[in-house]
C-alpha cells in the first residue's frame, strides 16, 4: 500500500476515492480510512464516494452523510433484483444441541424447495443454488456434513461449500482465496455447487446470481452486527439479468421463528408487503417459452436485413452549413430590466415557470468569459445529438447564433453584461434546443436494405421464462404463446382459431427481431412488432395488436410498412403489416384474418 500511495502521488491533480461496499466506512479507525488519510497526506483528496446496498446503522437509522438513497422496495417493483417470498411453515424445531438435528424440519423444506426450482429451471439451463445461513462456525460445519451425508448425490464432497466468517463478517483469512473462488464460479453451468453454508458472509463482495432459497437459521437482532437487507441480499442479485423476457424474478426465504422476525422487521423498514407461500404444499412454477420439435410445421422464418437507417458518425458538413440567421426563436432578454423579459414566453413557459421547470437540468457553472459559455453550450448540443465529436464543429456556429441572432441585434460578447445575459438557464436552454431541433434530424441517414438471411427460424430462440398471460396455442411453434396483457392474448386465440392462418407465433424479445425507426425526438429507436403470421395463400404477416397509441405509433407503423416492403423485394416472399386497434377489433369480432384487412385505411398517411 506504500507504493501504491507513492504512485498516486506521482500523479497530478486531485484525487477521487470511490468506494464500494461502503456500510463499514463510517468505522474511523478502520484500515480503509487509515489508507485514505495516508492517501490524502500525499495527494489531495478531492471527494470520496461511496457505495452500498445498506447505508444503514445496525438499529436501521440510515446514515445522515447519504445523498441519495434508492430503497430495496424500489429496486423490487423496478425488477432491479429478485422478488423475495415468504415461506410459512409449520415446522417445531427439535431440541438438540446439533444444529442439523434442532432444525432439520426447516432444512428438509429447503432441499425441496431447491429440488423444485432443479427441475423447473433445467429447460432454461440454470441451476440453482441453496444458501443457508447459521449462528456460528461450529454449526455451519454440522449442518454441511448433515447435507453431505443425507443427500450425497445432490451435496456430497465439494456440492456443499462452507465458508466461515467471523464475527465481524469478515471471511476467514484461511478461506479467503477459495471462497472468492466459490464465488466467482458458482453460476456456472460446469460448477458443481449447489449448497453454499455460511455464518454473516457480509463484507466480502457478492455477485451469486442463482441463489433461489435462502434458508436463515439464526437468532438475529442488533449484537448479531447484521441487518434484514443483508441477510435475503444474499440471494437478490437477477438470474436471467442479460434476457430480455417479461418475466418477475424470484428468491425463497424459508426459516424458523426469530429468522422470519427478522424478515418482518425488513418489511417495516421499507414498508414493503412481501407475497408468501406455504412450504411443502405451494409448488413451485416457472412458465418456461420454448420451441417444440413436434410443431416444426407451425415455424415460420424472418428474413433478416441489414438497417435502412443508421446514426451519422460526423455532422461537421451539416454544421458548417447552418444558416443561425434563419433559426425560427425568440429574441433573449438582455436582463430582467429588459421589458422583454416581462412577458418572456418559450414553447409554453414564461419566465417565471422557465426558471422553475430548468433550475435542475440547466444550471450552467459559473463563468468569467463568453468562450466558457460558448464551449459549454456546444458540448451540451453535441450530448443531445448524441454526437461528441462534434463539439470544435459546433462552437463557432454557437459563437455566431449568441453574438448576432439571440438578442435579435449584434452584441459584443466581451462586455460582462453580455456574459451574464448569455449564461442564463433561459439562454442555455433556448440555445441547446434550437441546435438539437436543426440538427436531430440530420443526425440520421437513410440506406439501402441488403439481405443478411434468407429466413432466421422462430425455431432458433432460446427457451426463456415468462410471469405474464399465456395461450395455449395449437398453430404456433412455441409450447405456449406469452402475451403482454389481456389483449394479446385474446388476438392470439383469434389467430389459432382463424380458418385462413396457416401458423403464427407472439414475437418474443428474446428472439431479438427489430425495426429501426426515428422517434418524435428523431431518436434511433427499435420497433418490436407483436405478432408474425402466415395465411393459406402463402402471405407472410406482421400484426401489431394495439391499445393506448402515442406519438410514436405512427412512426412506427411507417417503419414497419417500409420493412415489409424491402422484405417482400428482397426475398420474392409477400410480407405486409398491419395494426389492430383493440376497440375496433372487438366491435368487428372478426372469425377470418382476411376480415382484419378492414383496418387497412388505418395506414393510408
């Protein structure tokens, strides 16, 4: 550590600390602030942030140094980590001085459940793992020779892992290298863990994803130096984080009486209600989507293109070209003595709500020059273009819209008055928006389509999980059809039942067919259309089964018909789109598809 505060010292400027797993900071004796202060002596320390899942003191207070905190129960309704459940059970714990025999009842009920997400996730190719957390070290090792010995098949030898901790959750020195081992490999599908036997486990960093039972046997209150977030975190991080599937994520907590007091006190602290299950009589269900082999006559294939539109990689033609003299704005006040400023207005704001609605998003640092403002202000265009590398492009052009055009006369941009006047949140803004406005939609260019793959199988998707409606499906190749909502539903039993569709199938993210598209920001966005189908005269069909529509509807509609278009020339295959308004397709109850052709003046633009 020496050399490594002699390296940083060589270096120049400030130093920032950030720092991870940060709930133990707040200990000032401890070797990591001492290494800051060592640190500081040498390099100035300019700012330390900090970062843990529990800003929290051990009676629950959260820290008063905390900016921002995003609670666990907010992560849990954004999908951000698993849901917990609650299993209640009716379980007498035996009075016995081994740990393995006092709460056998409870760990049975966790070999099961874990059995039960065995089975269910071997479709998805997952393999879940079984944390169990204990009082102490003595009692971890009963009970991980306990699961060795009764099921050797499932946790004999290496199958269980024990890693000892101490009292201050810190992992034995003796452990250490092997259970950042364990660790760092337990999800793999070559790992051969399946139990993971613990006392605290807290402060050494923790990335298991597949933990789905957590099984807590222990007395837990203030002296036991842990708090309820961390005892379930254990098995919060997402299984399936890189799949793109509606699908709500799950970990059981199992436990005896003073171990659910404990999860209790966690739903207070967040105000949080967590669902719950009955052990032993509530089984387990993963609603797994995949392609059947016996239903290949039911697949359809997708001609993969390449982008009709694409994202610029330089603007510096079109910047150059910019006439700031034409640009449809409003002349800036120079001050609020300015009478202009009186009934200053800017797409709908007037000066007062303008300051309000931009106090947040456009404070501009503080200035001495106008080429401060000027390179600030063109950085900021290039941000919203999404286009960086344009900032040398765009200075000059700011330069020119400030000094001739904003105040609707020439002003001289060394005069401090004029300084001030330019690095208003008024004038950032109205700035920053009329160059995004010229030069958004320059930022996208149109190409000519090539075919990439004839046909790209629905076949081919890899099974995913699913926590929305389904359809049992007859004409489709996947075991079940996964629907967004009610709606999509009932359009797909329409399909399966419609005598003129010879196959159709709900086009599922994980499958990964998009259209590019501009947004109503001229934004580069993906199109994710709901339904493929193909009728017994051999026409290819997109569907979108439509509900609420916004402003970007129609774009996408435009996008889609021009897909099908480039798709029907590309591979001599007739592909054509169409929406389908929830309300008019339940006042039509169409039997046919070819009845749905009566929403086609809905695309005439």
């Amino acid at each position: 550590m020496t050399n490594f505060g002699e390296r940083i010292a060589l270096r120049a400027g400030k130093l920032l600390v950030v720092n991870d797993e940060a709930h133990h900071t707040h200990e000032e004796d401890n070797e990591w602030n001492q290494v800051i202060r060592r640190l500081h002596e040498k390099t100035p320390l300019a700012a330390e942030l900090d970062f843990s899942a529990t800003p929290r003191f051990q009676k629950g207070a959260i820290f008063p140094w905390t900016i921002s905190d995003y609670p666990l129960k907010q992560a849990i309704l954004d999908g951000i980590v698993k849901r917990p459940m609650k299993g209640i059970a009716k379980i007498t714990p035996v009075r016995s001085e081994h740990a393995s025999v006092q709460y056998s009842g409870y760990l049975a009920a966790g070999v099961e459940r874990w059995r039960e997400y065995r089975e269910q996730l071997k479709p998805l190719k997952k393999k879940p793992v079984l944390f169990i957390m204990l009082n102490s070290t003595d009692d971890a090792d009963d009970v991980a020779d306990w699961l060795r010995t009764k099921y050797p098949s499932e946790f004999g030898g290496e199958r269980t892992q024990v890693i000892h901790t101490d009292k201050g959750g810190e992992v034995s020195k003796t452990d250490l290298d092997a259970a950042r081992k364990v660790v760092q490999g337990v999800d793999k599908e070559d790992s051969p863990v399946h139990a993971i036997v613990s006392v605290l486990m807290l402060r050494e960093g923790w990335d298991v994803q597949n933990v789905t039972v957590v099984v807590g046997l222990r007395p837990y209150s203030a002296k036991a130096n842990i708090l309820p977030e961390q005892t379930i975190g254990r098995g919060l991080r997402l299984m399936f984080r890189d799949l793109p599937s509606e699908y709500v994520e799950r970990v059981d907590i199992i436990g005896n009486k003073t171990f659910l007091d404990f999860v209790d006190d966690l739903e207070k602290l967040e105000d949080l209600k967590l669902d719950t299950f009955e052990v032993g009589k509530d089984k387990l269900r993963i609603v797994t989507i995949l392609p059947l082999e016996d239903r290949k006559e039911w697949d359809i294939g997708l001609p993969m293109l390449t982008p009709t539109l694409i994202r610029k990689k330089s603007l510096a033609e079109e910047i150059a070209g910019l006439d700031v003299m034409a640009f449809q704005t409003i002349v800036l006040p120079m001050g609020e003595d300015d009478p202009r400023s009186k009934t200053f207005t800017y797409e709908g704001y007037d000066i007062i709500t303008l300051k309000k609605e931009f106090e947040r998003e456009y404070q501009i640092p503080e200035v001495q020059t106008a080429q401060e403002v000027i390179g600030y202000y063109a950085r900021r265009i290039a941000e919203a273009v999404k286009l960086p590398a344009q900032f040398a492009a765009l200075a000059p052009k700011v330069r020119e819209f400030l000094e001739h055009k904003a105040f609707g006369h020439r002003v001289d941009l060394e005069d401090p008055a004029v300084v001030k006047a330019i690095s208003t949140q008024m004038a950032h803004y109205v700035c920053v928006s009329i160059f995004k406005k010229a030069l958004q939609e320059l930022t996208i260019e149109e190409q000519k389509p090539e075919l990439l793959e004839p046909a790209r199988m629905l076949s081919a998707c890899q099974p995913f999980p699913w926590s929305r409606p389904v359809w049992e499906g007859q004409k489709c190749i996947f075991n079940l059809v996964p629907c967004d909502n009610d709606f999509e539903r009932e359009f797909a039993k329409f399909l399966d039942n419609a005598g003129d569709v010879a196959g159709f199938a709900k086009l599922p993210r994980a499958f990964g067919f998009t259209i590019e598209y501009t947004d109503s920001n001229m934004n580069l966005r993906n199109y994710e259309p709901d339904f493929v189908a193909i009728d017994k005269s051999g026409v290819h069909w997109l569907l979108e089964s439509k509900g609420q529509e916004n402003l970007d509807v129609q774009r996408k509609d435009v996008a889609a018909i021009r897909w099908c278009e480039n798709a029907t020339a590309l591979t001599g295959e007739q592909w054509k789109y169409l929406k389908v308004p929830q309300k008019e397709f339940e006042a039509l109850q169409p039997s046919r598809l070819s009845d749905l052709r009566a929403f086609e003046p809905l695309l005439d633009f």
